[in-house]
C-alpha cells in the first residue's frame, strides 16, 4: 500500500465540493489508530503530490506526523473550512516539542528547541504537550500560548539564574497546565558563574508592564526551588487577570505566589515552605484567594504596599476566604510594611479560615496612618494555638490572634479563638488607632493554665461597639484604654465574661463617654479578681448598669482613690452582695 498516494487521495476526498463540512461530523477526540497514524507514521521524504514540504518556525521533522499537523499554515489546509485550519487544528492534535528536535531526555541541553516550540506552536494556536524532562534555559511566552502536559512532562532550569517561563508583559490567552517544574539550579543570589544576574527571581515570570491579559497556571507542580533568600519565587505575575489554581509549591525562598496588580483568582493551591508569603497580594493587586492550603510561611496571605497614601481612590480589594493556614509565623499579614509614601489594603474580607498554629499573629492589619479607613471585615475565622512552636522551633512571647492597627471601619466578628500556647500571655483581639470598629459574637476560650491577657482589647480608639462576645480565661474580659485624653464613645453590651483573673471590664485613661450595660460578669478559679468592673479616677459621663456581676474580691464595682468622676450612672446591676460606689 502507497501511504503517499492513500493520504494525497484522502485530501483530495476532503476538499470535493460535494462534502461540505458538516461541524456536528467533525472528529472531536481522535481515535487511537488515527492518533499513531498522525504521530507515529512512517517517515515521508521529499514532496507529497506536488507540495512541497517546507515547514517554518524551526520544525525540521519529516515524519508524516510533521506533515500533517505542520504548524506553518503554508502546507495543507481543509479547503471547506473558511478559517482555513491547518489538519492539526481540525484534528486537535496537539504539537510536540520534538517536532523541532527537542530531546526532552533530561540530559540534553533543549533551550533552543524550547523555545521555537512554544512561540512556533503558539503562533499557530496550537497547544504544545511536554512529556519527558526538557532541560533549557529561559523560555519566552508569547500570547496565545498553552503549555500543557498530561504526562508528566518536566521543565528542568539548566542554569543558576531565572525565570523559566518569561511571559511578555500584558500577554493575553496563556495557559500553563499539568507541568512540573524543577528549579534545582537556581542560585540563592541569582546569578550565574560569569556575574549575569537573572531577572527577580521566579520560575514564571511576567514583565511588568501594561496589562490585563488573561493568564491560567493551573494543576503545576513547583519543585526544590531554594528557600533561604527572598529574592525567588514560584510565580510573579505583573497586572495580569489570572487564574492560578490547583498548583503544588514546595517551598521557596520569597513570596511563592506574587502578583503586583490586576485581578487574581487564586484557588486551590497547596503552598509550603516559603521564606516571605505564601501567597502576597502587591502594589494595586485585587481577587480572590480561596480553598487554598498554606503551611509553614512566614506570612500565609501576605497584602501591600498598595499605591500612594496620597491617592483620591484606594482602588485594591481582596477576599481571604475558605482557606487553612498552618505552622506559619503570620496567617495574614495586611500591611504598607513601612515603605515611605505607601498605603495599607482597603475594601478587604478575611472570612471563614482556618489558622492553626500560627506563631505571632493569625490575622494582622497594620495601617500607614491612625484612623486610615481600612473597610475591612474579619468574619467567621477558627483560631487554634497562636504562639505555638511549630513554626521555627520557638514559641512566641506575647502573640496575638487577631490584631487590628491603623485600621479604621473594621467588624471583627463570629471568629472562634482558642488555647494560646506563647510563653507569656496572649492577646485575643487587639484594636489601636481604629476607629468605626465593631466587634460582636466572638468566642474567646482558654483551656489552659496560661489565660489570655486581655479578651479584647481596645487602645486609642474612639468610636466602638463590644458586643455578644463570650471571653473563658483572661486576665482582662474587656479592656479600654488610652495614651492622649479623647472620648472612647464606646458601648460595651451583652458580652458574657468568664473565669476572669483581674476584671470583667476595665477602663483606663480618662476618656470618658462610654456605657458598660447588660453584661455577665463572674470571676472563678485561681488568681487575685479586683473588681467586676475597674475604671480609672479621670473618666466621666459613662454607665454602668444593668450587668450581673459575681465576683470572689466582693468588689463588683471599683472605687478608685481621689476618683473624679462627673455624669456618670452606676444602677440597677445585680452584683449578689457586691460592693458599688456611690
């Protein structure tokens, strides 16, 4: 049989005016005969029925497979279909990196053969499949291409200095799938034997510049890429829309997955052993990051600088959602991380996460200036053993669950916190310089000996509502107070306040304007309870009332020496026997 003659006659049937194509006809999966035909066929030299075989974009093969799925354009097209696909494209044949002499055996340098199979295979809107272990070094990436791999097809770095992948700035239509990337080479300093310094170092990497392309990292796996310097990453994307899902990241040295700008939805990926963040969120970055498993970082999710203090419009936002954050030192950390000029995040949700673990803080926000309208929630979070030694080693002094600094415009509520384990004592909520925050339905719980130091505390902070809250195990239930002379115009109510060592709530400073109304007061177990309520001599026009209040001093209600207080009521709590001023 004359396969020359049998094919030829086969495009001539294809191209009669009496098949017209019939979409519904077209094969959508190819069969597995007709997959070794196409990819395994006998060799074809020299011309086919007068056409000559002229493949451009470097593929120098001459397979019968290369003729077929030639990726010029110039060889052979289906005459019916009006967008003139190559028989590649209609049969869905996905190009090789071998069809331009890519060993793909891992021993064999392949960085120019890469490269022409990514921009060749991309200018003819094909996907290029890797298997084997393709040994190159960096690899431009154009729009429109797709790197794919069902296979386990491996891109190994070949020299000490990245990227990989250099995806052009605001490139669109880019898929990246199913690879496995091996960094093993990359240099702590990046730079190789002869001083040539790589760009930021990252295995994929996209210049900066205009964006707003679409990019897809999907199903990849990231392997020994090195972990002691900031300087490298997974993934750095610059003002893309992307999509980065399903990703495997086994540890790195910066940010594992870094974006600077546009919009990201970041889902399902497992991330390890970072020296910066997990995952961080810079200079203007918005999205989603959601259902992802975050451990061992030194920050889990990781947000600013964001753009000038000065701007009319903080344009960022950003949902932290459904994610489990474990043995890192932060598990969120939103900040302007002291860069002159800079603003903290706005318009944020960090919303019902997993932190476990966690060293210093579980959920941290530090403003760039008081009272900064941060518009954030904190909703929904479970918090189990900040302080713990898991991170490094070495357990934290005074950690904190949730901390909000500089944050203005801020509800922190529904969130579960449990069993600090630092060395000394914790804090469950933290607020300072916040004002506008609302802080309603948390469960505070210690099991332990090493009670926390304050439930919550609220320190240089006006305009504040504490409510519904329930506290088991602090030194302090509820605590306000103040390094300057301001009204705290705060409510305190509803908050149930248990196993409480010094005071149920106390005040400090000399603020005044406050109402402590309603709350369940009731101090047990070890430990010197002063009073149900302390408040400082200086405060005036304030409430307390209508709390009940049983407490093992005898004293519901403090009455400090040389107190002055003005426009205050004390009434109608129910203290069993326990002492109120008059």
């Amino acid at each position: 049989m004359d396969l020359c003659k049998t094919t030829a006659s086969f495009l001539v049937l294809l191209s009669s005016p009496a098949l017209a194509y019939d979409a519904t006809k077209a094969p959508r999966n190819v069969s597995s005969d007709m997959d070794r035909t196409i990819i395994n066929g006998p060799s074809s030299s020299g011309p086919v029925d007068g056409m000559s075989v002229t493949p451009a974009g470097g593929a120098e093969t001459r397979t019968l497979s290369g003729w077929l799925g030639d990726l010029s354009g110039a060889l052979t097209y289906v005459p019916t279909l009006g967008a003139k696909l190559t028989l590649a494209q209609w049969l869905e044949v996905p190009a090789r990196p071998q069809w331009w002499n890519a060993k793909c055996d891992g021993a064999t340098l392949d960085t120019t053969a890469m490269r022409k199979a990514v921009t060749g295979s991309a200018a003819a809107g094909l996907t290029l499949r890797v298997t084997g272990t393709c040994l190159t070094g960096m690899i431009d990436v154009p729009s429109n291409a797709r790197i794919v791999s069902e296979q386990a097809g491996t891109l190994k770095l070949s020299t000490p200095i990245g990227p990989l992948l250099r995806i052009a700035a605001g490139a669109n239509g880019v898929v990246i799938r199913g690879m496995t990337f091996d960094a093993t080479s990359l240099d702590a300093a990046d730079v190789d034997a002869a001083g040539n310094r790589g760009l930021p170092g990252a295995v994929i990497y996209q210049t900066p510049g205009i964006g707003g392309g679409t990019i897809r990292i999907v199903d990849n796996r990231f392997l020994d890429i090195y972990e002691k310097t900031q300087s490298i990453s997974a993934i750095i994307l610059n003002g893309a829309i992307s999509y980065v899902t399903g990703n495997y990241v086994a540890g790195t040295g910066g940010d594992a997955l870094n974006f600077n700008g546009g919009f990201n939805h970041v889902s399902g990926n497992v991330v390890a052993r970072s020296g910066d963040g997990c995952i961080a969120f810079n200079n203007g970055a918005r999205g989603v990051v959601t259902g992802n498993t975050l451990m061992k970082c030194e920050l889990g999710f990781g947000a600013g600088p964001e753009g000038s203090a000065f701007d009319a419009d903080q344009a960022q936002s950003m949902v932290f959602a459904n994610n489990t954050v474990e043995a890192s030192d932060y598990g969120v950390n939103m900040g302007w991380f002291r860069v002159a000029g800079r603003t903290s995040p706005v318009n944020w949700v960090v919303a019902n996460n997993v932190f476990r673990n966690i060293r210093s803080v579980a959920i941290n926000y530090d403003g760039h200036a008081a009272g900064f309208a941060a518009n954030g929630a904190v909703t929904g979070n479970v918090i189990w053993r900040t302080g713990a030694a898991t991170y490094n080693g070495t357990k934290a002094a005074t950690p904190v669950d949730i901390r909000i600094v500089n944050g203005g415009g801020v509800t922190v509520s529904s969130n579960t916190l449990r069993d600090s384990l630092g060395t000394g004592r914790a804090g469950g909520i933290f607020a300072q310089g916040s004002p506008n925050i609302a802080i309603t339905g948390n469960s505070i719980a210690q099991s332990g000996a090493n009670q926390y130091d304050s439930g919550i505390f609220i320190y240089d902070t006006q305009y504040s509502a504490v409510s519904g809250n329930v506290i088991n195990g602090a030194l302090i239930g509820i605590k306000l107070d103040q390094s300057a002379l301001a009204d705290y115009v705060s409510t305190i109510t509803g908050n149930t306040l248990l196993t409480i060592l010094y005071a149920g709530v106390s005040v400090g400073g000399a603020g005044g304007s406050f109402n402590i109304n309603g709350n369940t007061m009731i101090s047990v177990g070890p430990g010197t309870p002063t009073a149900g309520v302390v408040i400082d001599k200086a405060n005036n026009d304030f409430s307390v009332q209508n709390n009940l209040i049983r407490w093992r001093s005898g004293v519901a209600i403090s009455n400090p020496a040389g107190r002055t207080w003005a426009r205050y009521l004390v009434g109608g709590n129910n203290t069993g026997g326990g002492t109120v001023p008059n």
